[in-house]
C-alpha cells in the first residue's frame, strides 16, 4: 500500500481478533493492527506463514469452536475490543446452476461463519461492558451483481444485513458494528481468477481498467478502511457501510464478473 497510515493511538494495546488473516485483506489488516500496538489473533483454518501474530486454528462454520478460540484470546489477553469478521469464499456459478447444496456451503462460511464470530465476539464484549468495535467484510455485490455470482452476492447481501440489525441492538451499549465492502482486489483470489484467462497480469489491467479508479485495488487500502472503523476516529460511525471499490459501484457502465476479496 502506498502512503503512510494513520496513528490511532486509542488502538494500541487493544486486543483484536480476525478471521482470514492468513492471506490477502485479513493478512494485511492484522498486520496493520500489529503496527498499531495492538495484540492481533488471527481465526483460520489455516497457518499465516511468517506472521508475527498467532493463529488459533479454527472453522468459523463451527459455533462451539468460534466460542472457544474467544474464550481462550479473553483468557491469554484480558478481553476483547475489535473483531473483523473477513473470512469468507466466492462462488461462480448462476442461480440456475448452483443446486441448494452449494448455495448453503456458501452461506455456511460467508454468512453463518461471519454470524457466529460477530454474534459471540459482540456477546463477550456486552458481558464484560467494552465498548468495542465489530468491522464486517461484505461486498457491492450486495446491492448489485452479475448472474455468475449468485451464491455470493446472497451472502454479502446478508452479511449487510446482520451488520445493521447488530448495530441497532449495539448502540446502546457502546459497540460499534459497519461493514467494509471491496471491489476487485489484488488478492491471491483474484490472482488465481486471472490465471485463468491465459494472461494473468493483461487481466489484472483489463480488470481495473473499467473502474473509475483504472486499478485494482490492494489488500492494504481495504485493511486500512476496516482500521478506520475500528478506531476511535470513527466514534459516531456505526451501522454503516464504507465502499472501497474504486468507484465502480457508482459507475453506470458494466460490471465485471469477478471480484474481490478476503483470501481466507
């Protein structure tokens, strides 16, 4: 990511927990974190190579397991202020396409998954009466999509969703919830989507070229709005939804196809 991050000197020694922060936007953000002063653990299925946080092994579609990698970062680290639920996978098919069983794989990770961490992260915030900060990663394709992300854009479209009904119940206890919702990204998501077409570095161009940014976007700048909402420079924003798509959801012509997003 190009340019200097903010100091937000209200995050250091916060306790933060994420998903997906193996690779990508939740790589990137626990990094970020981690530059903050922050104490980062991340919640994945799989090992963040070379990190300088810990992962704590863990399916985000199994509730018991989501309650007890909490409950186990509570007792390492005295509580729990942020949560960033990122984890979550795409899905290339259409509705005609996608038999009932895959479209509730999807849910199952992008939805339930993201369901279980925000719900028992914000339940343990309220019990110990923190005033904490829940980032959810949802997606444009939650208002608008294409026919070949069907599952997908169902997902997101709930993952919003949850993040404005947890907002409201929140409020009056002083946790905040938004949602972040990226374009197309440079993530090893996108990148595998582009070695598909034969020329993955002319379709990273072609691909950003129809946005009005004419890029992709980077894992660090998607890390960098999730930062913002979790700090106390946000202290008024709640039930919101910030944008970093590199304006392509204002842009009247057409959309591509692919997107995005978390690596998890």
């Amino acid at each position: 990511m190009a340019g200097s991050l903010p100091v937000y000197p209200d995050l250091r020694g916060r306790v933060v927990v994420l998903s997906g922060g193996s690779t990508g936007i939740g790589r990137a953000a626990a990094e970020q974190f981690l530059a903050q002063g922050c104490r980062v653990v991340n919640i994945d299925v799989a090992e963040a190579d070379g990190a300088e946080f810990p992962t704590i092994r863990c399916d985000v579609r199994d509730e018991h397991a989501v309650m007890d990698a909490l409950d186990q970062v509570i007792a390492e680290h005295g509580g729990l202020d942020v949560v960033f639920a990122n984890a979550g996978i795409t899905w290339a098919k259409t509705v005609s396409e996608t038999s009932t069983a895959e479209l509730e794989g999807v849910l199952a990770v992008n939805l339930v998954g993201v369901y279980n961490l925000v719900r028992h992260g914000y339940l343990r915030m309220r019990a110990r009466d923190i005033r904490g900060s829940i980032v959810l990663t949802a997606s444009p394709h939650a208002w608008r999509t294409t026919a070949d992300l069907s599952a997908y854009a169902i997902s997101k479209a709930g993952v919003l969703a949850l993040s404005n009904a947890l907002a409201i119940e929140g409020g009056p206890h002083g946790i905040r919830v938004n949602a972040v919702s990226p374009g197309a990204v440079d993530t090893p998501i996108l990148r595998r989507e582009a070695q598909t077409t034969g020329d993955e570095e002319g379709a990273l161009r072609r691909w950003g070229a129809v946005r009005p940014a004419g890029r992709v976007g980077l894992p660090g700048e998607i890390a960098a709005a999730a930062l913002f909402l979790a700090s106390d420079a946000a202290s008024f924003v709640t039930g919101s939804n910030m944008v970093v798509d590199g304006g392509m959801s204002a842009y009247l012509g057409g959309a591509m196809s692919v997107t995005e997003e978390e690596a998890s």
